[in-house]
C-alpha cells in the first residue's frame, strides 16, 4: 500500500511524515524545505494492517496549479503514479488557506484522508472546528492529530487504511468548465472555489478572537523584521551564535576531546615502538589516530554552531532573515527568497543549491545556485577558524564577520551578472507565510546538528585523515 502525503508549506507535513514513519528528515519553517520525495514505511505500532505500507513525503505546495520545480514533483505524482490512497495534511489553525487545496485533491478521484495537524493548538487560539460536520462535507475522512506531539496518529494510518477503494465524491463542482484552459474559466473557477472554502470555513469553524486584533506575534515582526532594525539584529543574533560556537563552548569541548587524543597518542607511540616500520607508524600514529585528533578539534565548533542555527530555524527566526534581505535582494536582481538557500548553504552548500529550485524565476534561481557557495559551510568553518585562531587569538568577530563579507561578495557578484546579462531587476511580488514564533526543540536540534556533522566527518574527515600521513616518512 502506498500513501502520498500532500499539503500546504508549513503544514506540519515533514514532521508528520517523521513522526509516522521513524525517519529524521530536515524541518525548517520556509515553503520547500522538502524539496524532493521523501518514502518510508510506516512504523510497526501504527500499522494494524499486517501489510507493508509505504509513505511518499511529497513538497508542500498551495495548488495543483504547479509554479516550481517542487509543485511539480507534487502535481505528478498525484497525478501519474495514483497513490492507493493520499493523507492530506491541513493547517487546523487556518483552514480557509489549507482547505483550496483539498478540493483540488478531491477532485482526483483517489481516496484522500485528511489530517488536522497542529489540532493541539486550537484550544490556545480559542479555536472551535466541527470535525465531523467536515468531514460530511468534504465526504472524507477527518482525523485531528498533533504530529509533534503524536496525537491521532494510528487513527490516521487506520483511516487511510480503510479508505483504500472505497469511492468519494467531490463537493465542489464549479459551475463553469473546469476543462477550458483559457485564463478566464481558470479565473472563474478560482473564484468558485473561494467562495466555497469561504462557506465551508464559516460553517465549520468558530473563531473568538479577532484575527485583525495585533498578537505577541506581530509585535515582535515590527522590531526583527523592521527595514533598518532587521539588518542589525541580524547581525547581533549571528555574533552571539559564533562568540559561543568559536569562542566560549566550542573551544571548551574541543580543548578536552583533543586533550583525549593527545593522551591516547602518547600511549599508542609508546605501544609501537621504535621497531616498526616507518610507513606503517606514519599510518597509525600521525594518519589516523593524528587525523582524528585533527577532526575533533574542529568538530565540536561546527556542531555547536549547527545547533544554534537549527535552534533560529526552529524558533521561526530565518524565515524573517529573508523578509528583511528582500528590499536589499531585489536591488541587484534577487529576492528575498534568495537568501534561504544561502543561509541553508551555511551548512553545505550542495542543499543550499538544492533549496534554490523554490525560486519561481529563472534568472533568480540560476544566478542563486551561482552565488551560494560563497557562503561559509561546513567545509570552510574549519579554514575560517584556524585562521581566526591563528592570526586574530579566537576572535568571535572574525567567524561573524566572514557571514556578512560573504553577503556583500554576493550582492556584489549578482549586480555583476545583473549587467553582464543586461536583465533588468524584476518587479515581482514576494510573498512568504511566516511560521509563528515557537519554543525550539531541543530534540530536533540535535538530530539536525548530528546529521549535518556526520556530513563533515563523513566528507571532511577522510580527506584530513589521509592529509595527515607524514609525506617524510612515508618517502
């Protein structure tokens, strides 16, 4: 059985798709984190079907109506491949933007499930939803589940499971020719669809707050995402991040994991002996057991700063770094949504490349994925540190530094391919959902700061290993 997750960004889906299956795939807070599929089979205590059942963790997208390169992969799948049935992953705390996309998926005449996620904090919103009134008019199944939290979870495998052949019919059926593909059916029968969401929301779902009223929320967005506070907040968050990851708590563990190595060193070179040969003692000693000695004594500065950036990505803090970046982005022919795959490339440069696919325009993405590797990653921190360890005593400023000559060596090279290509900057609308602000989980942190620094053990490591074999000796 194979089930297709699908819904709108920063739906919850990844996380969903994490929680079911037992797998860690990156969660971030910007449309296209997931940015192409994802499978994993469903875990044991959730499947009472006795059958194998695998999950398609398919990109966020608003409408089938494909605009990226990860739109794309969502539209043909549902499309082509006919999953046995598709979970529909809809924001409980904002159905009128979740619920256009469901009619679309119905439509499909492939089973659909939909999933409440984020159902825990409707009480907090003081947020009331008919769940069973929805599902009548929808005709599909609806199942409240808090995928953090790993609420509803087995009920929503179980649902799926049940839905596999059963038919269900569309509730929307829009009066003008949905077939016609000319601009003013397709209008028309948005503007249908609207219409029906809009009816739908307001039959099924009581709000007690005013959603116009100014939250925490929008308070603290005036002050970080502000056009001339942004940029220095920006710059002090990214201060404290490398003084504790290059000078206060990376250093610290580093000097006692090398403290190790160098012990271990000592009792290994007593071990050998002089009486082996010298090839062989170049291998052990200054190869690997140097060579790891060498690892570790930049691993635990990148870890710690993996994990603090994990922690301003969990918290919602990033997707604001692009909100204030646009004005400045869309000056030599970007936008704001060019700087995420930036700041991804911060810890490797090849999902930062990746991540530039969300770009819906060409000459936007091509000129991104050129100008991302000049972002300090993974690979260069540890050049950046001993540099700074070297020439500047530790210095915090130097590695923060690095991130804005960075920035500017990129705004300046894509102003040069701005004039070589004689492209005129874009007068394109940039929209971006902001996730609320959240306490960061520790947990995904961490499972974040292991993946990316087994990246750099795995990549980094075995080069600085063999590099470490005494050339002298081995000759």
């Amino acid at each position: 059985m194979r089930i297709a997750l699908a819904g709108n960004p920063n739906s919850g889906k990844t996380t969903l798709f994490n929680a079911i299956t037992g797998k860690i795939e990156h969660v971030g807070n910007w449309p296209g984190v997931t940015v192409s599929k994802k499978e994993g089979d469903v875990k044991k205590e959730l499947n009472k079907t006795g059958k194998k059942i695998r999950v398609v963790d398919l990109p966020g997208t608003y409408s089938l109506a494909a605009f990226t390169c990860e739109e794309n992969i969502t539209r043909d799948f549902v499309k082509k491949e006919a999953p046995d049935v598709i979970i529909n992953i809809v924001d409980a705390t904002n159905l009128s933007r979740s619920l256009l996309f469901t009619t679309q998926l119905l439509e499909l005449g492939i089973p659909l499930v939909v999933a409440l996620n984020k159902s825990d904090l409707l009480d907090n919103k003081e947020i009331t939803i008919e769940t069973e009134k929805l599902a009548e008019r929808l005709g599909c199944p609806v199942v409240e589940t808090a995928s953090i939290e790993g609420k509803g979870l087995a009920g929503l495998i179980a649902a799926a499971a049940a839905s596999v052949g059963k038919s269900q019919s569309a509730p929307f059926r829009p009066a003008v020719n949905s077939e016609a593909k000319t601009p003013t059916p397709v209008a028309a029968v948005d503007r249908e669809r609207f219409a029906f969401v809009a009816a739908l929301v307001k039959e099924v779902e009581v709000r007690t707050v005013d959603s116009a009223k100014q939250t925490r929320h929008d308070a603290i967005d005036r002050i970080v995402a502000h056009k001339f506070w942004g940029i220095p907040i920006f710059a002090a968050v990214i201060y404290v991040v490398f003084s504790l990851s290059q000078t206060y708590v990376g250093p610290l563990l580093a000097d006692i994991l090398v403290g190790w190595i160098d012990s271990f060193y000592a009792w290994a070179d007593g071990l050998i002996g002089a009486g082996v040969a010298p090839l062989l003692r170049a291998l052990l000693l200054d190869g690997i057991i140097g060579g790891v000695g060498a690892v570790i004594g930049f691993l635990p500065l990148i870890m710690v700063l993996f994990f603090l950036l994990a922690l301003l990505e969990d918290c919602g803090y990033m997707a604001r770094v692009a909100v204030v970046m646009d004005r400045h982005m869309k000056k030599v022919g970007l936008s704001g949504r060019s700087i995420i795959p930036m700041i991804i490339g911060t810890g490797c440069a090849i999902p930062g490349i990746m991540a530039t696919r969300t770009i819906r325009d060409e000459r936007q993405r091509r000129t991104t994925a050129m100008l991302t590797p000049f972002m300090p990653c993974g690979a260069k921190l540890p050049v950046i540190a001993l540099f700074a360890g070297i020439f500047f005593e530790d210095a915090a400023w130097v590695g923060t530094s690095m991130y804005f000559v960075a920035i500017a060596i990129i705004v300046f090279g894509a102003w040069i391919i701005q004039q070589i290509t004689k492209a005129t900057p874009s007068k394109s609308y940039f929209i971006m959902e902001l996730p609320e602000y959240r306490v960061p989980s520790l947990k995904r942190a961490a499972v974040s700061m292991l993946a990316r620094g087994k990246a750099f053990v795995v990549n980094a490591g075995t080069v600085i290993l063999l590099c470490n074999v005494d050339r002298k000796s081995v000759v």
